[in-house]
C-alpha cells in the first residue's frame, strides 16, 4: 500500500514547484556556490598532471591559461577572463546575500 501525502488541490509537479524545491534552495545554493569554487580551485591540481591527462581533465582556468600564455593568444585569454569573471560575480553576489540572511 502506498500512501502519497498531497497538498489539497496540488498536483506533483505544483507541489515540488512550490513545497520541495522552496525548502531545498538554500542546499542547492550551497551546493552550487562549492562546485563552481572547486572548478576554480582545481587548476593546479590539473596544471602539475602530465600532459596527457590535463586533455582529459581540461577545466575553463586551465584553457585560459593555455590559450593565452601557451598559445599567445592574448585576446581569445582576454575573453575566457571576462567569462569567468561573468560566471563568479552573480555566485559571489548570492554567496554575500545568503551570508547576510544567515546573520539575521
């Protein structure tokens, strides 16, 4: 026998739209917030492996690095640093907010 709990006159999708994914945002931002850092952090890591396994294991810091002090292309470097600047600024904006609701 299976019992299902239900929100009067909700469907599932409108309960998980509404009920779950509400609760489960602050561990999903959590979680988002650690992955994107570990990406970043993860660049010397890859850069001390051998050659072979950092084209397995390429991550978008490494590219930089490769395409603009490797392969002198300053300007294609120039636009993956733009790139990631974009990605890191609205995670570090959320970061500070959710540190800000933390303190209240």
């Amino acid at each position: 026998m299976c019992w299902k709990r239900r929100v009067d006159g909700a469907n599932e999708w409108q309960t998980f739209r509404y009920v779950t994914l509400p609760l489960l945002a602050p561990v999903l931002g959590v979680v988002f917030v650690t992955m994107v850092i570990n990406v970043l952090k993860i660049f010397d890591i890859i850069y001390m492996a051998p050659g072979a396994s950092q084209d397995e294991a390429n991550v978008i810091a490494l590219e930089l690095y490769r395409v603009a002090f490797t392969g002198r292309e300053y300007g294609v470097g120039s636009v993956i640093a733009v790139l990631i600047f974009l990605l890191v600024v609205p995670v570090m904006f959320l970061n500070i907010r959710r540190f800000k609701r933390q303190e209240h």
